[in-house]
C-alpha cells in the first residue's frame, strides 16, 4: 500500500475509535443514570421520614469536613437522586468548612455555592495556608453567620515582603460578626500582622468567648489604640515565640473583664510590668485558671508577687520554666497570694533548684492544705528533684492526708522510699 493508502486508512480507524469511544461513554452515562434510579428503589433512607435520614447524615460527616468529592457530605450527592436530595435539605451538613490551600482557581465559587448550602445556619470555617484572597472574600460575605473561624498561616509560602506587614482580610472588609464565638488566628514568626487589623476583627465580633493567637508577629508600627473591651471573653490563649513581638502588642489591644483563663507565653521582647500587668489590673478578670510560659530570657523581679495578688480567683495555675525558687518563696511567705488555688503545676522546668528550695515548697503547700489538691512539678522531667529526707516525709504526709504530689519523673515520693 502507499503512504496515502495507509493514511486514509489510520484516519478511517481512527474515526471508528472515537464514535466507539463516544458509544461507550453514552452507555456508561445511561447506566450510571440506571444505577442512580435503581439505588433509589431499593434505598432504604427513601423511606425514611427526612428529620430521620437527614441525622443519619448528620453523624457519618467526618472530623474535619473538606469538599472533597470522595467524603460526605459531598458524597452523598453522588449515590442517588434520594441521598442528593436528602444532603440538599439539610442544612447543617454544609454549615462547616475546612479548606486547605492552595486550590484550583475559580474555588471561590465551590466555596460560596457550599456556604449557600448552609442557608441561615451558623458556620464554622476553618482556612489553613496560602490562603486566597477571593475565598476570604467570600467568607467575609457570610461573617453575619461566622460562630467559629480558624484562620491558619502557618504551612503558607511567605515570599520576601520587604518589611510589608501580611494582610490577614484580604480585598474584602468582613462585615459584623454578631454570633462569632471563636477566633483562631496563627501564622509564623516570620510573618508580621498589623495590631490594626486584628483589632479590626475584634471590634466586628462583640460576643468573642474564645480567641486563639499563635507564633505571628503582631507590630504596631507606632500605632497608639486604645484597648478594645471584650466584654463576653472567656478563654484566652496566646502562644508565641520567643524571637516575636506576638504577645506584648495582643496584650495591649485588649480588656477583657469576664475572663475565666488565660494562657500566655512570654517572649523575651515582653515587658512584664508594661504589657502582662497592666492588662491584668485593667482587665480585673474573676480568672481562675492561670497558664504562664516564660522564655530563657525573660527577667522577673518583685511585681510577680504582684501579680499573684491581683488574681485571687485562680484555682488552677500551670507555669513552665519559671523561676521556681522566687515562685515558691512568694508562694511560702504570702498567704495573701491565690488563696482559692486547688492546682498547682509545673510540668517541666530546665533550672536546677537548691534542697532549701523544696524545703520552702513544702511549708507554702502545707499552708494551703485546706484547698489545694494538687501538686505536679517536673512531672515530665527537666530537673532533679534533690529534696532532704525530712521534706520528701512531708510531702508523704501531705499526701496520707488526701493531697495528691508528684515531684519529678519519677515521683520521688515513690523512689525515696
């Protein structure tokens, strides 16, 4: 045959190739369309009351809800025109989100679609990444709805931003967030966030209980605020790290009169007697669990008894690497300090601590014997406890008597023997 010939006749074949290819994908629709219609007769949740399957739903969502085609609820659209509709009506399967960047473009569309889903139901929305400005717009269009927004930077890409601050609201401004219980905001030390625009965020949600802060940058660039009130804080957690300015600049921005705990880590940058005092007098919280993470470089000096003074309502109080000797002293010899507190925690301290030390342990927990309960220092290692036989007795006798102590790992109430 000549070239031509056998041109014309791969050409001929492979015409025949795509009517066929077009015949079996046809086929494969009608029968995916048969398969639809055949799973809704036999389905037993056609049969079903909707206020029944629609809580059958409800409990196979899974921990974190993603729109991935293969996990509920979007799945549920894909079995039969019954599961679609059934996933359709009810709402609360489309009330949470979590949404990991990057992502195909135009997302923004699968992501109001979904949060249109959820109707009047409040939402739940959690973003980790490089996150799009066009999705964070959209959020910002249903903020009216927001109960809990996680805003998650850590795993982004940070290109070199030559001194710009990262913009956490991108080209939309949200709008009030009267129903907004929860706000988690973390980024990465690397990462600098203007004071204004966390402020910005604080001020749309006046019913905030619980607000996360973590490992950012949090500057000011010499901009004066006044502290904003939050008048229903309950919960109040700042995790930073010891090269950012995170915690100082979050201090000052708020108020928080009805706070119940406070978990704080000062980096070496915070100014103990301008930045955590100040906040605790302003705030006059009735706060009563108390979390404290000092880093290495951090000083201490006679305010911290201070400090003590003004939280009388702590029943829980929990601090890492602290000075422990200054700590126990203030706690020996003023029984003015934390008179409610049932729980005492170190759980792990780098700094060697002389035996009179534990001596001044004992006497500040016997003291406190009519309310506190527990006592865990080292519980997870760090330093030797190198406590006298006459004080290790005491804490034994403490501990006959109801209180539960645990010095060290291992307990060397149960080692010393």
């Amino acid at each position: 045959m000549s070239i031509l010939a056998l041109e014309a006749s791969i050409a001929t074949i492979s015409g025949d190739i795509e009517r066929q290819k077009q015949v079996l994908e046809g086929l494969e629709r009608n029968r995916s369309l048969l398969q639809r219609q055949l799973n809704d007769l036999r389905d037993p949740i056609a049969r079903l009351p909707l206020e029944i399957s629609s809580e059958i739903f409800l409990l196979c969502l899974p921990l974190r809800i993603s729109p991935a085609i293969d996990l509920a609820p979007t799945l549920f659209l894909c079995i039969c025109h019954t599961w679609a509709d059934v996933a359709l009506s009810t709402p609360a399967l489309w009330a949470a989100l979590r949404i990991e960047f990057p992502r195909a473009n135009d997302f923004e569309d699968v992501v109001d679609k979904w949060l249109q889903r959820a109707r009047a139901h409040i939402l739940r929305i959690s973003l980790v990444g490089s996150i799009d400005k066009d999705v964070c717009a959209v959020v910002w269009r249903h903020s009216g709805r927001l109960q809990h927004l996680s805003l998650n930077y850590e795993f982004e890409e940070i290109e070199e931003m030559d001194g710009e601050l990262h913009d956490l609201l991108g080209r939309t401004a949200p709008q009030p967030m009267p129903v907004l219980k929860t706000l988690e905001i973390s980024g990465r030390p690397d990462m600098a966030c203007s004071c204004l625009q966390i402020l910005q965020l604080l001020r749309l949600s006046p019913n905030l209980v619980h607000l996360d802060l973590d490992s950012m940058s949090i500057v000011d660039r010499d901009q004066v605020v006044e502290p904003h009130v939050l008048q229903n804080l309950r919960f109040l957690n700042f995790f930073g790290d010891s090269d950012t300015e995170s915690v100082d600049h979050a201090l000052r921005l708020i108020t928080a009169p009805r706070l119940e705990k406070l978990h704080v880590s000062l980096s070496e940058q915070t100014t103990f007697n301008e930045d955590l005092l100040p906040f605790l007098q302003r705030s006059a919280a009735p706060i009563q669990r108390l979390e404290i993470m000092w880093s290495d470089g951090q000083r201490l000096d006679w305010r911290l008894g201070e400090l003590l003074e003004i939280v009388p309502a702590v029943t829980h109080l929990t601090v890492w690497d602290w000075h422990v000797e200054q700590l126990f002293s203030i706690l020996a010899h003023s029984p003015s300090s934390l008179p409610n507190l049932r729980e005492f925690r170190i759980p792990w301290t780098s700094r060697s601590t002389s035996e009179s030390s534990w001596n001044v342990l004992v006497h500040a927990v016997s003291a406190r014997r009519r309310i506190l309960r527990t006592v865990h220092i080292a519980v997870n290692g760090g330093v030797t406890i190198n406590a006298s036989q006459e004080t290790v007795a005491s804490f034994r006798g403490l501990v006959e008597e109801g209180m539960d102590i645990r010095l060290g790992r291992p307990n060397v109430l149960d080692v010393l023997q």
